[in-house]
C-alpha cells in the first residue's frame, strides 16, 4: 500500500472502553492510522487501542480489524517511547 493510501484509511469504531472499564461513551468514532496505538498490561499481553476524543476512555480493537500496515506503525510508535495509559 502506498502512503498515500495509508493516510485516507479510516476505521469506524464504537467508543466502548473494552480493555479498561467498560465505561465507553458508546459513540460511534472515525479513527485514523494516527489514532491507533499499542496498550499493555505485560510484555506478553499488548492490544490496539484508541482513546475516545469525547471521554477520554481507551478502547482495544481487535487485530483482524486492523490491516498489517496500521498494526506495524502501532508498533512502530510504541518501540519509540513505552506507552502508559496513566501518563497520558
Ligand atoms: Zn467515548
């Protein structure tokens, strides 16, 4: 894919704060390949998540709704600096 191509690629996903609380807003959000980035509670166990812009609640997206140049560029971000929900 070129990237140009990457950059137009949009995701529809449901604000549900599934992998924190469950305590999603519940609206509907358009996400960008920016938007998505790497969560983890452990080395072993990592997800895709974005945080919803109207309530702050992060969200994990399951893998098969990512294609594999969003997930590579999640990965990308999150080997440059480890990521924490808390200091955000
Ligand atoms: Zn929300």
């Amino acid at each position: 894919m070129n990237p140009n191509k990457e950059r137009e690629w949009t995701l529809t996903e449901c604000c549900t704060g599934k992998g924190e609380n469950y305590k999603g807003c519940g609206k509907v959000l358009l996400l960008s390949v920016d938007d998505i980035f790497i969560s983890k509670s452990n080395l072993q166990e990592f997800s895709y998540t974005f945080r919803c812009p109207h309530c702050g609640v992060f969200t994990s997206i399951p893998n098969w709704h990512l294609p594999k140049f969003v997930r590579r560029k999640a990965i990308e971000k999150f080997n440059v600096r480890s990521f924490s929900h808390t200091k955000v």
